[in-house]
C-alpha cells in the first residue's frame, strides 16, 4: 500500500518553473500558488516540519528584464535570477503569511549540499528556521553560478536537501501524474507505475528528457532524485501538481509515484558518518562522556580529555575513551579551537575563543556509535 502524507513528519516541496509561471504571459500563476500555500498551512498547522525548494526565478526575471525567448547566456541567466529572485522571495512570503506563516529565504550551491563545512551551515541554519516554525524557501544561488545553469537540477538539489535535514518525505510537483513504463505521449500502451520499490536499471531507463520548453529537468532528474532521496532514507513521491491544491489531491489518493526507503532519515546518516567518512582525528573522553554518549546525548567540550590529528569542522572524528572506540561523529570544531575547550563547559566557549560556537563538540545527530568494540591494550594510548 501507498504511504499516507499525514504519516510524515518533515516533509519538503519541490516546485517547478512551469507550474509557477504562466508561460503565456511570463508571470507568476498567483492562483495556482495561493492555493498551495493552503496545502502548506493544513501540514503546518498539524505540526509538521515544511520546507520549499522553488524554481522560477530566472523565468521571472527574463520576463522583467524582456529577454527574448529561448537559451540564455551564462551571463544574462545570472541577471534573470538577481531580478527573480527578489520577486520570487516576495510573493512565497506573501502567500504563506495570509495563513500566519513565516518564509525564510535561502540560496545555495551545489557545494554547499557536498562540502562538509558548509553542509553542516546550511543544515543548521535550515534546522533553526523549522525550529521556530517557519517555512524555510530555497532556491540554487545562480546568480553566482559558474557553470551552465539547468532549471531541471532543482530535483536533484531537492533530494539533497531533504537528506541533508532528515526529511521523510520528498515531493516533486510535476506536469505529469508519475513514472511510465514508457513516455505516455509517444506510447498509448505506457503504463503508469504507482510504487517502485527499488530503483533498478530497467526503472531507470523508463525514464525521457525534459518536458516543457522552460523546464529543462524531465523525468531523468527526477528518478536520479529518487535515487538521492532513498538511499539517504527519504520517500519520495512524483506527483501532477498542475491541479489546484495539489498536495491535498495527493493525500486525497490522486494518481501518483511513490518511491519507497526501506531505511529512514536518522538511520541512514549515521551509517553514511559510520562507514563512509574517513576520520581525520580522535577525541579522547572521559568516563561520564562516555556513558552520557552511549544513552543518547551529545559529546560536549567538558567531557573530552584529549584531541589528536588535524581537522577542520565538519570532518569525522574517531571518538573514544582509554581502551575503547565509542563511535565517529562530524566534529564542530576545527583542532586547534577544539583543543582550547577540551575540559571546560559550554557556557565559557565564547570567552575562551572570542566568538559563540556551538554548544557540543559533536552532536547527537552527527554522531554514530559503534557496538564499543575493545581494544587490545597494547595499542591503546
């Protein structure tokens, strides 16, 4: 059976430049989006966690600035989105705060999603915002970009955003009902797949090319989203949202794909940070670290005896106390600062380093405990 969106807890929208625009006149569909933002405050008001990844701002600001139709320049692309994405931010807050919602604007890069240091930025800064009840509404920072800009990679940086703040679910709202086994357009026989359970080659190569003249990013993107998505724990789920109210038509049991995880959000980072980082140094912790860390709590600067290597924040680090090695987590700190808190409570971090950092040394989200494997007292330290 299909998920249930009430089921979800953090969930993140993914909307395209087509159903944003009215294509006829180059402008915003307001219609369209007001009645969006009403599928978003019923998920709001019910307790759970939204967050936008929204296209159109270069299709905006090519409309302001009358550019002619067709491909852009690197360059004029740039321009577009500057325009846009004034204009873009403006109406996602104006919509959401009819319902009493705060939008919280934020651009990134793809490096942003990859390189841990600024991971770990925009994962905090996205977290607070849901923390206090807001819609955070991202968008790629093409303005800045510096190679080809292609509307269609919204859906691959969705996936990592939604992996990157332990969503659940992913949305992506599209001009189609789901993945065929064939392109419905050409091939009367294709038959619409409402589960996939797995992503395989032959799942893969259902997939076409793009599907509108001002959306680049076709069904292809949208299975490699797929693939992002759930090996980082995510459902995720392809629907029409040409429709009004379109997360309610889902939830509703409108046609639709569903793209099943057989794992979940938490799960699936620990074992990312477990297995597939490379430690670049060791903490040493005291007895009570040790225990505070195997029921559940964070690493903080008080309980760490010693700091061995060279890292930079948001490298991994092996964790451990005398004779055992308690696990791997993303340090918050780069050595030398690390090394200068060791032993003292949290509250003096700022006068010791000159500036307010954060709270834990590692925290409990960052971190995955191994099964506290002995180590051999001759190469204990």
């Amino acid at each position: 059976m299909s998920p249930e969106i009430g089921q979800f807890r953090r969930i993140v929208l993914k909307v395209g430049s087509a159903l944003l625009v009215d294509r006829a006149r180059g402008r915003l569909n307001h219609a369209w989006l007001a009645a969006l933002a009403e599928d978003i405050a019923d998920l709001h008001a019910r307790g759970a966690d939204v967050l936008v990844v929204s296209s159109g701002a270069i299709a905006m600001g090519r409309t302001v600035l009358g550019l002619p139709a067709g491909p852009l320049k690197l360059e004029e692309s740039q321009a577009a989105a500057a325009v846009g994405q004034i204009a873009l931010a403006r109406t996602w807050s104006e919509v959401l705060a009819h319902h009493g919602i705060t939008a919280g604007q934020i651009l990134v890069t793809l490096s942003d999603t990859e390189e841990r240091r600024r991971y770990l930025n925009a994962r905090a800064t996205t977290l607070k915002l849901l923390e206090m009840r807001a819609v955070p509404v991202i968008n790629e920072n093409d303005t800045v970009a510096t190679s080809e800009i292609r509307y269609g990679d919204n859906d691959r940086l969705a996936a990592r955003v939604a992996t990157m703040i332990g969503a659940d679910l992913l949305v992506l709202f599209s001009d189609i009902d789901g993945l065929y086994t064939a392109p419905p357009a050409s091939d009367p026989n294709a038959e619409h797949l409402p589960i996939v359970e797995r992503i395989t080659p032959a799942i893969e190569a259902m997939a076409g090319g793009a599907a509108s003249e001002i959306s680049r990013g076709g069904m292809r993107t949208k299975v490699e989203a797929a693939k992002i998505a759930t090996s980082g724990g995510t459902h995720m789920v392809i629907a029409d949202g040409r429709t009004k109210n379109p997360l309610k038509r889902v939830a509703e049991g409108g046609r639709c794909t569903w793209f099943l995880t057989p794992s979940n959000p938490a799960t699936a980072r620990k074992t990312w940070i477990a297995g597939a980082l490379e430690p670049r140094g060791t903490l040493y912790v005291d007895e009570g670290a040790a225990r505070a860390l195997q029921s559940g709590a964070s690493l903080l600067p008080v309980g760490v005896r010693r700091v061995e290597g060279s890292f930079a924040r948001g490298d991994a680090v092996t964790i451990r106390d005398d004779q055992r090695i308690l696990g791997r987590g993303l340090v918050a700190y780069d050595a030398d600062d690390a090394a200068r808190i060791i032993g003292r409570p949290s509250r003096e971090i700022e006068a010791i380093l000159g500036y307010p950092g954060r709270t834990e040394m590692v925290h409990r989200d960052d971190l995955a405990l191994t099964d506290r494997t002995v180590i051999p007292a001759s190469l204990s330290a």
